[in-house]
C-alpha cells in the first residue's frame, strides 16, 4: 500500500518536492535544497501509549516524522 506524498517541505514550507535517492521516503526540496526522510512511527492510543504495527487495513496514517537525514546540507 503507497502512503501519499509530503505536499510541502517540514522547513521552509515550499511545495516544490521530489523524491530523492534510492530509499524509500527520502525527498528533496527544491526550494532550500535539504534533504528530508518520511517515516511511520505507529499509532498512538487515546491515552498516549504507543501501539506497535503497521497502519490500519484503511490505510490512514496517524503519525509522520520528518528528520534530518543528513544529506543535501550545504
């Protein structure tokens, strides 16, 4: 199942994304040039605790993290 793309950059906010490199995940922005990965963490419980596994069978994505991958800096 293909989750749907970032529709903009988690830095400057522009919308000029491309995926970048060989792994899954990996964008670049067009923009300021940083490179960014996009991940899945899991879901989280109304009460907080964290529950282990993929996305639901409707394929709603409940959390996202942006992190620096390290490449692209200039």
């Amino acid at each position: 199942m293909a989750h749907a793309p970032p529709f903009y950059c988690p830095y400057c906010g522009d919308e000029d994304l491309r995926p970048f490199g060989e792994k899954h995940g990996d964008w670049r922005c067009g923009a300021c040039r940083r490179v960014f990965t996009l991940r899945f963490v899991g879901l989280a419980r109304p009460d907080g605790t964290a529950v282990t596994g993929d996305a639901p069978a409707g394929g709603s994505v409940a959390g996202i993290v942006a992190e620096v991958d390290g490449l692209g800096r200039t």
